[in-house]
C-alpha cells in the first residue's frame, strides 16, 4: 500500500512539475464530484507548490462544466495551464482500469502535444489497476474499507463497470483473488450499455444462495458514487443488482461512497501519482 503522501516528501517534485491534472470520468448525478473535490484539495495541502487542477474525460455531449462540479474537459484545462506558462504537468488518472476511457485521454494529450501543446511536458499517472502489484493492493484495500458492521457470515457483493481488454483482464484477476481472501466477497461487472441483461449479478446471486448466505453488503466499485451505484447498483427497480438479490430473499445493505472517497483506495492512486511526478523531475 502506498505511503501517505507529505509535502515534506514532496517539495522537490512538486517545483518540478508545476501541475497536476486530476482526470476523472466525471457525474453529473448530486453529490457525486463531491468525493473528487476533497481528493483534490487534500493533494493541494500535500502539494503546495503545485497547481492542482480538476478535469473530466466524459465527453461534451452529457453536460456543460457546470454539471460536473466545474470540472472542464482535459484539453481545455491542458490549453490554460499551457498559456498561463506552466511547463510540467503530470495528468493523473482516476479511473478504475486502462479501459476504454483511459486510452482516449491517452491518445487526446497526444494529440495536443503533436498540435503545439504549449511545450507542455507531460506524463501521465496509472489508473487504480494497472499492474498485478495494483491489484493485491488494491484487494487487500477491499478487506481493509470492510463495513464495521458485516458479519462473518454476511456477503459482499462489488459492482464494476464493464470493460474491453485489457480492462477486464484487472477485473478478472480482482476477481479471483478477493475470491481467495474472502469466501463470501463476489466481485461482478454491469453491463456495457445500461438496461441489457446482466449475467455477472444473477451468477453471483446463485453462489450466494448456495453459501446459505441471507444478507448481502452491497458497494459501488466506481471512482465516485454516481448513478450507476445509486441506482444500477443499490436502486429500487426490480432489475437493479439490490433488486435481483432481494427478490430472492437476500436482504441487502448499501454502503454508497466512491473508491475515492475511501482512505486505502486514494493512497494507492497517490503512488501513481508519486511515479508521474518522478518521471518529470
């Protein structure tokens, strides 16, 4: 598990790279930015020689800044920080895995170096699963964030978002070693598009049933809380996951905040920060 970041720690890098760009998928749904804005300032009081700045990889088409908390696309908040003459910038990643989103903010900051970029240098830190190494942590980061109140014999169920290769290879390997550190732990993925039949949850309520097991913690494998946690998640349709085990007798307890919002999980995406900032000293 990475080490809690301290600005005594952090001076030199921090002089070096001048900014950070925090980039998250972004919700629109209330509350939901709010998990990453207090990232955010806590990196600030870490790094007080930085510029610490807020980006969102959504794209345009689901809303103006001003439903994501303020949060502008990447590009944009790259184009400021070029003209206000920053020179060294580390873009961090706050997403889960390098799925799909994560190679488009990629490819875009590639973009905008090969189109001028302000001679902007800048690298770029690992989502939350990127190495093998990230996903015991992140495992042993599942185990350590339990609900105080769950009971030997209660289940844990995780939802993600799908992914293509090779984000769902993380998944995967999350998978089989939460399996291992906890019996009744059951990691599963949402479908691609909302509203399609999702085969991971009604797998995971046959293993829980043939465990015996009558109550179910349920908790968003999200960056932030938004709308799938809210309602694909813990939602009270009958199609949502919380539906789906309720109506088979399992009673269900939803524990509603973001990855980010929760102490183990941040650290670890402060180390990849740690080694963006490394490469640009």
């Amino acid at each position: 598990m990475a080490a809690p970041v301290t600005p005594a720690a952090t001076a030199g890098a921090a002089g070096a790279a001048g900014a950070v760009v925090l980039a998250a998928h972004g919700s629109s749904h209330p509350g939901a930015m709010a998990g990453l804005a207090a990232f955010r300032d806590g990196l600030q009081a870490a790094y007080p020689g930085l510029r610490l700045e807020l980006a969102r990889t959504v794209g345009r088409k689901h809303g103006s800044a001003a439903a994501f908390g303020g949060a502008r696309q990447v590009a944009d908040v790259l184009a400021g920080l070029a003209a206000s003459g920053v020179g060294r910038v580390a873009v961090q990643s706050l997403h889960v895995v390098p799925g799909e989103e994560y190679h488009c903010l990629v490819a875009g900051i590639g973009r905008f170096l090969e189109a001028g970029g302000g001679n902007l240098r800048v690298s770029i830190g690992a989502p939350l699963l990127a190495s093998l190494a990230d996903v015991d942590a992140v495992a042993g980061a599942v185990l350590e964030s339990l609900p105080a109140g769950r009971a030997p014999d209660e289940g844990l169920v995780l939802m993600g978002h799908g992914a293509p290769p090779p984000g769902a290879g993380f998944y995967e390997a999350l998978r089989e070693r939460l399996s291992r550190l906890d019996p009744l732990a059951r990691f599963g993925a949402m479908p691609r598009e909302r509203g399609a039949p999702c085969p991971d949850i009604l797998r995971i309520r046959d293993e829980l049933l043939a465990a015996g097991v009558g109550t179910a913690w349920l908790l968003p494998f999200f960056t932030v809380a938004g709308a799938h946690a809210c309602c694909d998640l813990a939602g009270d349709k009958e199609t949502s996951w919380r539906g789906v085990l309720e109506a088979s007798g399992i009673r269900c307890r939803p524990c509603l905040s973001g990855l980010i919002e929760r102490e183990p999980f941040a650290a670890v995406w402060r180390g990849h920060l740690r080694k963006a900032l490394a490469l640009l000293g």
